[in-house]
C-alpha cells in the first residue's frame, strides 16, 4: 500500500502520525533532517503505527522533500 506523507522534522513537542483528511498523513519526528535521520525515523513511525516490522516499510520517493511517498508491505 502506497502512503502519502507531509514530514515535518525537529518537533520539539511530540513524535507521531497523523491522518489528514484526504488520506494521506502527517508525520512530526523529534529527529532532524540531516543525513536522512528523519526519513528513518518517520520509516519506524510508520511501521508502528500500522504495525508492520520496520523492514517492511520503504521509501519511494521524496528522500530530500518533506513531501514523501512510503509503501507499506502488510502482506503475510
């Protein structure tokens, strides 16, 4: 399943996903955006949140956008 995401990096606040309300979601992650730190992080989040291993779940597009695309690997 292909995800749209909107990250937005060094949340001071919280780290956690949000749905939008045309499908796609809002990933806030205390982590910041150099050398791809963030991406890893909203990669774990997302695999939480939909409760998948981490390996299951890559980036498509968007590696230096906050602007992403993830799939999400819910086969067994």
């Amino acid at each position: 399943m292909k995800i749209s995401v909107h990250l937005k990096p060094n949340s001071h606040h919280r780290e956690e996903v949000v749905p939008n309300d045309d499908g796609s979601l809002t990933i806030y992650t205390k982590a910041s955006a150099i050398e791809g730190r963030a991406n890893l992080a909203a990669g774990k989040l997302l695999a939480k949140y939909f409760g998948v291993a981490p390996s299951r779940v890559k980036l498509l597009r968007g590696a230096t956008s906050k602007y992403k695309v993830f799939n999400i690997d819910q086969s067994d």
